[in-house]
C-alpha cells in the first residue's frame, strides 16, 4: 500500500471511531478522503485494519450500548 493511502485509511478509520454511529455513512465518509470506488475502499481497509468498516462502526455502536 502507498504512503498517502495508508494515511487516508487511518483517517477514516479515527473518522468512523469519533463519528456518531447513527448519523456515520460509510460510503460518504470514504469519498470525502478521495475513495471513489467502494469494493477498493472495503478491501483495502480490511487488508489493513483485519475488519470491514461496517464493523469498526458496528464495534463503537456495541460500546455506547
């Protein structure tokens, strides 16, 4: 993975963490730090962070319950 990509995943990743998770849509998130194409997106972010970004957002909501 490439330096710039690497850091636009964290910053979605630290995003989907701080965001609410009822008003958080994935796909909205992803294009405002430049990923376009959503199976790039998903996939690329499991390969780094071992989850789906559903379930980063489905592990914070599980932690406010």
């Amino acid at each position: 993975m490439r330096y710039l990509e690497v850091r636009r995943l964290n910053a979605v990743r630290q995003q989907l963490k701080a965001s609410e998770p009822e008003n958080c849509t994935i796909a909205i998130l992803a294009s405002q730090f430049g990923f376009y194409s959503p199976s790039h997106f998903t996939r690329d972010y499991k390969t780094m962070f071992g989850e789906l970004p559903s379930e980063t957002l489905q592990n914070k909501r599980i932690s406010y319950s």
